[in-house]
C-alpha cells in the first residue's frame, strides 16, 4: 500500500495499524511480565499527548498503560521522520524511550515537589503503568461551572509554584536540558512542524492547499514573533511542567488541590506553562455553547489581569512572552490535528479540531497579527474579543462532565 498521495514520506494507514498492533502487544506482554498470574482486562487505546494511553484491569485494579510508538511521538513516526515502518520495528527499543523519561519525571516529581502527580506503579519493556484516575478534569469543571475558572487556574498556578520558581536540583537532572535557549521547547516544536503532510480530502481538493498556505502565513509570522522574545526571562524562570492541558489536570477527590499526568519537564518556568494552557482554553472555549464562552473568557480576562498585576514593570515583556507561547502551541496542535491519519485511536477533541480548524486558525491570526503590528496589550484584548464573538462548533450531546485518565 502506497503513502498518501502527494506525500512520499507519510506512512500508509497499512503500516500505522502495523504498529498499533506492535504497541498493543507491548502493553500485553509488559502486563503479562509484570503480573503474570494476574486476571487482566484490555480497554481501547487512545491517543494523547503524543502518546498511547489503554485502560488495563489487574486483579481488580484499574491502571493506566502509556506507551510511545517506537519509543517516541506518534506524530512523528506517523510521518516518516524517523522512517518507514520496517526500519522502525527493527529499531524499536533502541535510543531513549520518552516514555522512560515520564517516567522518570513522575518519580522525581512525587519525590521532590509537593504537587500531586499519577506516580508510576511499575515500568517495564517501555510501558508506563500508573493508577487510573477517574473523576472530572479541569475542563470538565470549566464545562460545568466555567464563572469558576479564575479560582481554579490560581489555584492550579499556586501548585505548580514550586516547580516554576525553586525546583529541586533533581527535578532539574531529569528535565529536558536547561539555560540559555534562543526560544522556548514549544516555539521551537511548533517552527520545526512541516505543512507538507496536509492531504487534500477527495471531496474538497483545493481545502488542503488553502491550509497550508494559511499555516505557511502564521509560520512565518511565528518565527518573527520568536526573534523578539527576551531568552534572559526564560533562562531566568524555573522549571515547566510541560504540556499543560485542562484534560492533564485532575481531580479525583474532594480535595480541591489537583492531580497532575503526563509531564514534560523543561525550561521556560511559568510563562511557558501559561502560555500552553491558554491555548488549550482557548480551544476549550471554541467548543463551547455562548454562555458558557462569555464566562470562560470573561474568567481568562480576570485571571490575567491578577497575573499582570503581579509582573510590576516588566509585565508587557512577560505577557509578550505568554502569547508568543500561546500561538506557537495553538499553531502546534492544530497542525498535530490536521495531520495524524485518522486510523490512529484520536481523542474526541483531535478528531473535532481535524473537522474544524479554521475557526482556531481565524483566532490564530489575530493573535499573531495583533502580537506583531501593535504590541501584546492590544494583542491580548483583540483576542479575547475574537474569541467571545466566533461562532460555536459545539454540540450539547458531545459535552463531558466526568473524565477518567491517567
């Protein structure tokens, strides 16, 4: 079977079930090894963050198994950055397994911090093994009580306060290498996405060619907003949780301190992990019905204006930072979306951007327009303006109050 037309590198949906296959038997032979007398149940896999996520019952205890395909980001595999699938299946298991490295992120962040995290039960042939967390997440909670939002993201940012401001040193031994960097790891992930592997729908050939024109546009003025950022502020920071998204963001108890998943420990400290998160609110917002996106910006203004308070003098330096940040990883998982062949196991959040990303994009390049031409105050309030007045994609039915992840 041949690559997507017009694409000489992407996999075809053939060898992408090929290695689902060869994930799916990883996890069951990591079960197996680990718990070879134990009574096990098998849930569908899913994507997330990069990763494969299935739902495994030992003996009664619900677990989360996370693996990485080959070892690494499915997006990448998928589109042939790393080879054809032969090469990859004959490799696996060689190099670093990111999925080593969350896991040695949730130990360390167990062990030295004080923020709760999904701590790893067990490792073994590349499988990550923590307890499933069943409950509502962050935006599950926005979804339901979104006038609530100001209090729970500053409740959220006083969690991770540590992490960003005083990280123990062995939090930094097992981040992603710190210091002085031109940009932040996602500015840098976003620019690095090709366009390329868009493949035109049969139906609406010409559909594919204006998106990569409009993502060849907003890539162009990303890498320009990018020269202007300030490294020292970074370098400055603490340390970022990473991937930061409302569904990484849990509560399974009645207490009202979360629990945080799939880390990606790097530099860039708090205006790293602001800026991520409001890209994903802002998605979150675009999914929703009217009310509840006029109380969701209206909670992302407040919230805001507390943490630009708090800047003093510096605020239009650190707010430029937040929204560069904010573009490039709204661009990065809108171009995430647009490419993953739908024979993966997409969550329902990917799938629906894939349908419809031209209202994030519309959004995008407002931000990115206003960021360039005058400045991050203007930048901030044309934003959130756009963003109370697009019309909703959102369907009542679809919408989730509980979510169980690990």
């Amino acid at each position: 079977m041949s690559p997507p037309s017009g694409c000489p590198t992407c996999w075809p949906a053939a060898d992408v079930r090929r290695l689902l296959r060869h994930a799916d038997a990883r996890i069951a032979d990591a079960t197996a090894a680990l718990w070879p007398d134990a009574e096990t149940t098998f849930r569908p896999m899913v994507t997330a963050g990069g990763a494969l996520l299935r739902q495994v019952r030992v003996d009664g205890q619900m677990l989360c198994a996370t693996a990485r395909l080959a070892g690494a980001v499915h997006w990448g595999v998928v589109l042939g950055d790393d080879g054809d699938c032969a090469a990859l299946l004959a490799a696996d298991g060689a190099g670093v397994d990111a999925t080593v490295q969350e896991a040695d992120q949730l130990t360390a962040l167990a062990t030295y911090s004080r923020l709760r995290v999904a701590a790893p039960t067990a490792t073994a042939n590349g499988v990550l093994f923590t307890a499933w967390l069943s409950g509502p997440s962050l935006a599950s909670r926005l979804d339901e009580h979104p006038a609530d939002l100001t209090g729970l993201l500053t409740g959220l940012l006083d969690e991770l306060g540590e992490v960003h401001h005083a990280p123990a040193e062995q939090l930094r031994q097992v981040a992603a290498p710190t210091g002085i960097r031109t940009h932040p790891q996602i500015v840098d992930q976003a620019l690095a996405r090709p366009t390329e592997h868009i493949h035109p729908d049969p139906a609406q050939p010409a559909a594919a060619g204006e998106l990569r024109a409009l993502l060849g546009s907003l890539s162009l003025r990303l890498e320009r907003l990018a020269a202007q950022l300030d490294p020292l502020l970074l370098a400055h920071a603490g340390l970022a949780f990473g991937n930061l998204t409302p569904r990484h963001v849990l509560y399974p108890d009645s207490t009202p301190r979360p629990v945080l998943t799939s880390p990606d420990l790097g530099p860039g400290g708090e205006p790293t992990d602001t800026g991520t998160l409001l890209s994903h609110l802002h998605l979150l917002t675009l999914d929703s019905p009217p009310t509840v996106r006029t109380d969701l910006v209206d909670g992302i203004e407040a919230w805001l204006a507390g943490r630009l308070a708090a800047q003093g003098a510096d605020w239009r330096s650190w707010l430029n930072t937040v929204l560069t940040i904010w573009a490039a990883s709204l661009y990065d998982t809108v171009l995430s979306a647009l490419t993953l062949p739908a024979v993966l196991p997409l969550d329902a959040d990917t799938s629906r951007l894939a349908a419809r990303p031209r209202p994030a994009l519309d959004g995008l390049k407002v931000l990115t327009a206003e960021l360039r031409r005058r400045g991050a105050g203007a930048a901030l309030n044309a934003t959130l303006a756009a963003l109370a007045t697009t019309p909703a994609g959102h369907d009542d039915a679809d919408a989730a109050t509980t979510t169980a992840r690990c």
